[in-house]
C-alpha cells in the first residue's frame, strides 16, 4: 500500500512542513529516503541473516559473539566506516533443565520457562503446596505463615494494547516476585507468563532489578497461558495442589560480551552524533526475529539507504549502534553510556528500534517546549507513512536510559505492539513471524528521521 | 447465532423432509432437541473435566487408566446404562528425552517432537550430514548410496483445507519414512511436522503402519515448521549441515488399555444397536482437548441429551463407546470390533466424532442406492444447524473402520477441519482453543441424528 502512496503524497506533506531548518530540498530528500525505502532495502536481508546464521544469541554466550562477528561483517558490507566491537563483562546465565509437574491431585506436566536470572532448586527438584495469588500486590500483602515453604503462584493477566503499557504492569511480577517470595519463606515461584497469546508457549524474561534487602530471591518460571488456566482450574477443585519444579540453571560470573558500532561519517560536522540503536542479543528461547532482529535490520538497513543515496551525511555522523547485553539488564547501555560519556554531549539524539516488527504508527518526542514546532515538521515529514504525533514524553527505548539520563535528547518512533506481546521472549520468536511490509514502512520512517537531524543544523536539546 | 435461529426454522424445515419414515412427530421431537442442545448441553463440561482432572492420556498409560475411571463416572452421572470397560492388551511407548540440534555450520537447537512408535537413538545421539528430500516420493527415489548413513530431512508441506483431504497426503512422510529411510541406510529422519501452523509447535503422531519387509525404521522426530523452514535456509547456504539428534523413548510391550462403553437401551428393539463414538486417549504433549476430549464430550452429551428428553429411545439403543488407544494404531476399534463380531449385523449405523470442534458443516453418507432418500431426509432435518448435503462415500472415523468392513453402515458429520491440524498432536491442544458455541452445534447434530435413527425404523444398510 504505502508503495504506491508515498510517491504522490510526500512532495505535497512536505510543502506543508512548518520549521526553517527544513528546507524543501531536505523535505524533498528525505521523501525521496522513504521512497526509496518502500521499494528496496537491505533490512530483511539482515534479519534472516543473522536469525539464521546465528539464531538465538543470549548475552555472555558463544552465540552472541558470533552475532558480534556476524554484525562486523555485515556493516562493512553495508558501506558502514570505523565499525568496531566495544567489549565489556557480563554474568551468562544459562537455562538448563526446566520441568514442571502437578504431582496432585491431577498428575500432569506443565509448560513453562525459567526466568532469566533465577537460581536453580535442587537437582530433585522443589516440591509442595501451591498457594495461588491474583496479583504481585496481593502476595506483598500476604501473611508469612500462610505461604512460608509453599510455591507461590501469581496469576495475573496482562492487558493487550497497541502501545505496550501493559507491560510495566504484568511485568512486575516476573521483575519482583522471586524477591518478594524469599521475604515470605516461600520455596518457589510460578508466574502467569507476560505475554497475551493463548498459545502454549512460557514467555521468558529477566528478573529484578534486586531489591538490596531481599538476597536472591527463589527459584521462578514463568508459566504458558494455557497452563496457568490449568493450573487455576485444578486450583479451582479445592483440593491441595502440590507441584514439583526442577530448575537447573546455572552461571558463569564473568563472560564477554559488547557493543557493536559503525558510523556514517557527517562531513562538517563529524563530532556531533545521530543514534540509532537496537539490540544484538536475544533471549535464548526463539531466534529472536523479532525481538530484535528486527530493529537490527531496520536501523542498519536505514542508514544504509542513506549511504546508498547520499554516500555520507553533509554535517553530521550517523552512528549505528547494536547493543550487546540488553535482554539480561542492559549492560551494553551501561557501558556505552560510560565508555562515551564525554561525547554524550554532543549526541544530538538518539533513537532505538526495539519493540518488534510491526508499522509504525506514532512520533513521540522529548524536547524543550521550544523544540516542538521543529519535532512537528520531522513528524509532519513522516506522516505519509501513517505515523501520527505522539506525545511529548518520549522515554526512547531501553538502552537509551542511561544516555537520557545524561541529558541526550530521545525520539519514539512508535510501533504498534499490539500482537508484540505474543511473541516476546518466546520459543515462537521465528522469522516467519515477521511483516515484511511493515518492516519496511520502518525503514522508511528511520531513513527520514536519520537524514533530516544528521543533514540539517536541527537542534532538539 | 444458532440459538436463535433454530426455533423459528426446524419446524419448517421438517415440513419439507421427504421420507416416510421420518414421521413429523420425529421430526419435531429431533428439532427439539436441537433446540434444547443449543440452550444448555454437557459437552464443554466433559471437555473441561477430562482435560483438567486427567489432562493428557497417552495409550496404554496410567493417565489412560485414569481416562477411564473417570469416564465410567461421568457415564453414570449422566444417566447411562450398563456402563462398562472392556481392556485389551497395547504396548505402551512412552516419549523420552529429545533434542535436536544444528552442529554445523551454524549451531543452534531445533524443535522436535520424536514420532510415535520411533525407535531410540544412542544416549549420545546420532550425528550426520543432513540430506533433505521435498517429499516422501523423492526419497524413495533416492539411490541408496547418496542416502546411507545420513539424517533425511522430509520438507514437504500440508496443505490446508476445509475437509482434512490434505492430512492423506502430508501425513504419508510421517507413516512411512522411518522404514523408507532404514532401507536406504539412513540414520535417522526428520520430516516437517504434518501439521499447517506456523507457530512453533512440533507435531508429534504415529509411525506406521509397519511395512513387513522393511524393520523397525530408523528414530524419526518431527520439526515444528518454522524449525523446518530454518532447517531449510541453513541449507540453502550450500554448505554441509550436520545435525545431532538424541531420541530416547522406551516401550513397555504389554500394558492396559481399554474401551468404556455405555448404553441408552431402546424399548422395542434393544439388540438394533445405534453406535456412536469417539477416543479417550490423547496425544502426550497437549491435553487433548481438541483431540478427542471433544468428541467424547459431543457424543457423551448428546446421547446424555436424548435420555435426559426422553428417558430412553423408544425404539433401539443408543450405545457409546469411548475407544482406548487409537492415536497408537486403533487397538481399541479392533478389540471392539472382534469382541461385538456376533453383534455387528445388527448395528444399524455407526458415526464417531473425531475431527475436532469445529462446526459441522456437511452430512456423508455410505449407503446403498435405494437408501439414499431416507439419508437425504435425514440430512435435511439437520439443514438449519447449518450442515449441507455431503457425498454417499463417507468412511466414518478411525475408529469405525473395522466395523465398516464388516458391513456396518457409518455416517459422517463432518466437522470443519481449517483450523484443526494447526492443533493437531501438539503441546497446543488445550482447552482455551474450544469455541463452546461450536461444541453445541455439534451436539444438536449428534443428539438429532442419533435420535432419528434411535427412535424410527429407518434402515440404512
């Protein structure tokens, strides 16, 4: 659809676009990008790339640095200078045996995954009552005695939308349950996992942060939605129900892991810093196609477009960066963020690809009262490709955090997440997954954001 | 949508039904229990009881003993007579570890389900260059030597359609390409799961039957399809694949299985047996919901239905029979059929539910020439159920095929299938994926259907 579209509407978008610092001919090139996007681009090539080559890539592992390897190799081949792997240390944790069993008074075996994070029980396994729970704030309410040795069970559902707020609220039970658990004398934890589909699949995930005063929690998986229907309708019987849980993962304290970034050098303005980042590693369940393999391939797969045609932005560096680390508490974030703190100041913004695959559908921002008509014309400029304003409390993605906190400006290219949540951090993360429509519409929209800040004197601190 | 609509339409319709053994008080009585199935009906309780308080039920296992014992009790509670097990002998093969995983040249675990009936590989596993075929046909075209020693990979679709036509086809690699492979020296083989989804689930079902001539096949597991399609890239690189695979189930050689059976005896004829049926086992990854809980839920209901309205047939006896152990090669069909030889020329019809939950949509029939009004008389009674005239080659289900070729008349109502074998043998088949209203369509069916032939004279060999 947006094929067709984009070639007779963007020239008349761009005639209605407000600010100074977007000249016709910048408005004019960046609809040219976005054309050009929507009929070619090197995104999917990406995507099934390093989903195949590589597969599931979980921070600290083998995996993951031949994704490093495989990302060096691709970004020279996309025309992409100064390409280098920025290595730091991780904790690589590994999932080992996961089984669940009702033990009675149904015998059955029960779908789930370890959380990321979570201790091992013993190699026979934890085995006891189960007390069940409607939320996490109803077991941080619960008298000790009443769930002291039991497994805790929370069975809290998560809110399908197409902007992802239902996430901070199912999250947090698979963030804080083990901890709050532990503080209760419970033996382990089972979660409904956080995710929307029906279908039999555990949604993995990481635990904590750690709260300081709550040690390390206890051992805790997440169950398939199907199976925590199960396990409430057994519940249900008003019998005791007893399970069994046999988790083995285990820990190597200190792994490699990194940052892998390429730039597209500005010419008169080589210090100042447009970033576009997404995440290289993935959880270790599916190939990670969409979480985020995706924004890989869109934001490598956009700036790409812009060499192609431009060969290097006129003023300022583009600079991609695939974060290493992100899935398992953001240690590729931290360690750009300290690694280029000196620089930070003169990243002009940033922006992250890293909640899926489908269009995007909306333009947030986070910038001074002043900066709102300027942010206006890039999303006026964008808005052809069915991209809305958004709001003005743009967070950026998750490994921009810290490059916020030190003062980077962040945008929210917005995509529309409303089956994101099927997938996410499940074994059914696969390639086939993927809208390669949509992903790119997403080119297209990184392309002409990219090229408008990088080529222009656009200031949005 | 049926709820409404049938009150104000089987009464008209019944009007216009042809044959004179259907006289308008039969007609109206089976339009009222069509009406009373739509309203309120025990099917989705059976589905949900037997799913949750036995869960899976795999051939010849406890679980199925279990199956068992709890059919016994819901018969009685719904009202049937002479409720019975009859047990025959099956041998018991019980899934084991499984895990497949690429080696070479990019290493990754794949998702497997080992097929049912599969021989063991080594505890080490077995490790091979991979040799794919694009169907079964291809293989046994294969000369030997460019085969032997290699894992076959089988990477032929299914196709999906309404009436199931495409499992004949798509399930033949499945049946028979452990024994095909074995004679050509294969390894081991993977075929892409028989199944049409493309979520990641792995369809799991019965090898065989057994070619005399050609062993116990190879160990043989089945790819989910986006594990297939993966499969499929990485050797679309050109390079050698080598794939490790560890299958380790086991066989119990002779274990208990069983048919429960129960009866709504007719007053004037209660030798004329009216046969409907369906199986109590399941698959071991789901909890058979779909596959056959269903079934047993739909034909259980409607006869519980009939006894409820009428206390008895009038004329012959409605007899259930739960079939044991016929996803693992119709060893409950054939005790049935050998221990009732005597019994089956006075069956007047057999019908068994086994395709799902979906609506019915067509009415077969296999019947002789001058029989064919009084089907369509029948046929038309169910006509506002939404069900059209369907062909005179019906087979009947799995389990009737025995009794069809002893000379029992088998009907089919044939359920809708484009969405069944999304479902079919996986870890998916629960019952969060039942549509109740669905369930009560098929229950009005069976409970008018069975009760035509029940209480009138109609004759269909």
């Amino acid at each position: 659809m947006y094929r067709r579209f984009i070639a007779a509407t963007c020239l008349i978008w761009a005639g209605h676009a407000g600010a100074a610092e977007l000249s016709p001919q910048l408005q004019a090139r960046a609809a040219e990008l976005m054309a050009r996007a929507l009929q070619a681009n090197e995104a999917y090539t990406s995507v099934e790339s390093l989903t195949t080559e590589v597969g599931p890539r979980l921070a600290g592992s083998p995996a993951e640095a031949r994704a490093r390897q495989w990302a060096v190799a691709r970004l020279a081949e996309l025309g992409f200078s100064n390409v280098r792997v920025e290595t730091f240390q991780v904790a690589h944790w590994r999932r080992g045996e996961e089984v669940a069993e009702i033990v009675a008074p149904f015998p059955q075996s029960l779908t789930i995954a370890t959380l990321g994070g979570s201790l091992a029980t013993p190699a026979e396994g934890v085995q006891a009552e189960v007390i069940a729970f409607a939320s996490l704030a109803e077991l941080l309410a619960a008298p000790a005695a009443t769930v002291r040795g039991k497994i805790v069970f929370i069975d809290e559902p998560m809110t399908r939308t197409q902007d992802g707020s239902g996430y901070a609220v199912a999250g947090a039970k698979r963030w804080q349950a083990a901890y709050a658990a532990e503080q209760l004398g419970a033996s382990a934890v089972l979660i409904r996992s956080v995710g929307t589909s029906h279908d039999r699949f555990a949604h993995t995930g990481q635990m904590g942060p750690r709260d300081q005063a709550s040690g390390d929690g206890v051992p805790a998986a997440a169950l398939s939605a199907p199976d925590a229907d199960q396990l409430a309708r057994v519940l249900g019987r008003g019998l005791p129900v007893v399970v069994k849980l046999v988790l083995r993962p285990t820990v190597e304290a200190v792994a490699e892991s990194g940052n892998v970034i390429a730039e597209l050098p500005g010419l008169e303005a080589v210090d100042e810093i447009v970033l576009a980042g997404a995440h290289l590693d993935s959880w270790d369940l599916g190939t990670g196609a969409v979480d985020d393999a995706a924004g890989v391939g869109i934001v490598t797969g956009a700036a790409a477009l812009i060499a192609e045609v431009l060969s290097r932005p006129t003023r300022r560096t583009i600079r991609v960066v695939l974060f290493g680390a992100e899935e398992t508490g953001l240690a590729g974030a931290r360690a750009y963020a300290e690694r280029h703190a000196r620089e930070l100041p003169r990243h002009v913004v940033a922006v992250e690809s890293d909640f899926g695959a489908g269009n995007i559908w909306r333009f947030d921002t986070a910038v001074p009262e002043d900066k709102l008509e300027i942010a206006a014309a890039i999303g006026a400029v964008l808005r052809p490709l069915g991209i809305g304003p958004g709001n003005n409390s743009a967070r950026g993605g998750p490994d921009l955090g810290f490059m916020r906190a030190a003062g980077v400006p962040v945008v929210g290219l917005k995509q529309n997440g409303w089956d994101y949540f099927d997938l996410h951090h499940t074994a059914n993360d696969t390639l086939d997954k993927l809208v390669p429509g949509a992903l790119d519409q997403n080119v297209a929209a990184y392309a002409a954001f990219l090229y408008l800040v990088a080529d222009s004197e656009v200031e949005l601190r």
